[in-house]
C-alpha cells in the first residue's frame, strides 16, 4: 500500500485562482506566481451593505489572510474590535478571524470556503458597528496591534 494513500488532495494554487476567477469573477489577481496570489475585491455582505475592500493573500503551505482594509473599514481604533488577527492602525488594514488554522486546508476551495466565511464576518462586523456586540461566534485569538 502507497504511503501516500491516506494524503489528502491539496488543490494547486492555479486551480485555487480558476475556481475564485469563476465563482467571483470582478476581483482581480496581482503577484501571482506558482507558490502565492494575491487577489483584490470589493465584497457586499448583503444588498443594502457597503462595499469593502478585501485583500486575500494565497501562499503555498500557509493558511489564506484576509485583510480588511479602505475607507468603509470603521472603529479600528476600538479596543474591542472584533475577532481579527491584528489591527495596522498606519495601514488601516485588519487581517480578519475566519477560522482556526487547522479548519482550512488546500483541499478544499479558498471559493467555497474562505471568501463565503469573509462575507459572513463582514456581516456580522456591520451588525457590531451598530450594536458593539459580536454575534458572530467563534473562539477570540489573542490580537496584535500595530500604531
């Protein structure tokens, strides 16, 4: 029996940018090389929501970031900002809690899961800007904070 039996199929990064170009196609890849991309969107949580700007970075053996980033990203500043990853107040940019490292892996669709899981937190975040209360869920990683 081959050892490589129980491995689980990890989709390359090349099928990873086709199945994002085909299920959101108005975002637009940069520094795409075989072992990373970096794509670039505007995502709407829901119809009556603002637009924000998201940047997704892919790198071969690395969990996906997602940053929050542009003038509709709000309340940064806050202590309490919600599940995040790190705040760059000089960028003002957040990488945003999605899931815990070991709940993504490269054989399932960033499509499918990451940016679906995005659109979520953004939801959610826009219901925190009015409420101060997290509903979303989830276990609070410890942040980092950069001014």
């Amino acid at each position: 029996m081959s050892k490589n039996f129980f491995k689980s199929k990890r989709y390359s990064l090349a099928l990873q940018r086709a199945k994002i170009k085909q299920e959101w196609p108005k975002g637009v890849f940069i520094n795409v090389s075989y072992k990373k991309f970096v794509w670039l969107v505007k995502i709407k949580p829901t119809e009556i929501s603002r637009s924000y700007d998201i940047r997704l970075e892919c790198e071969i053996n690395r969990p996906p970031c997602v940053y929050l980033y542009g003038e509709n990203l709000k309340k940064l500043e806050c202590s309490d900002f919600p599940h995040n990853y790190g705040r760059d107040l000089n960028k003002h940019e957040v990488r945003l809690c999605l899931a815990l490292p070991k709940e993504f892996n490269y054989g399932m669709f960033v499509a499918d899961t990451i940016i679906p899981w995005t659109v979520e937190w953004l939801f959610y975040y826009e219901i925190w800007l009015y409420s101060g209360i997290w509903y979303g869920g989830g276990i609070h990683p410890q942040k980092k904070n950069k001014s």
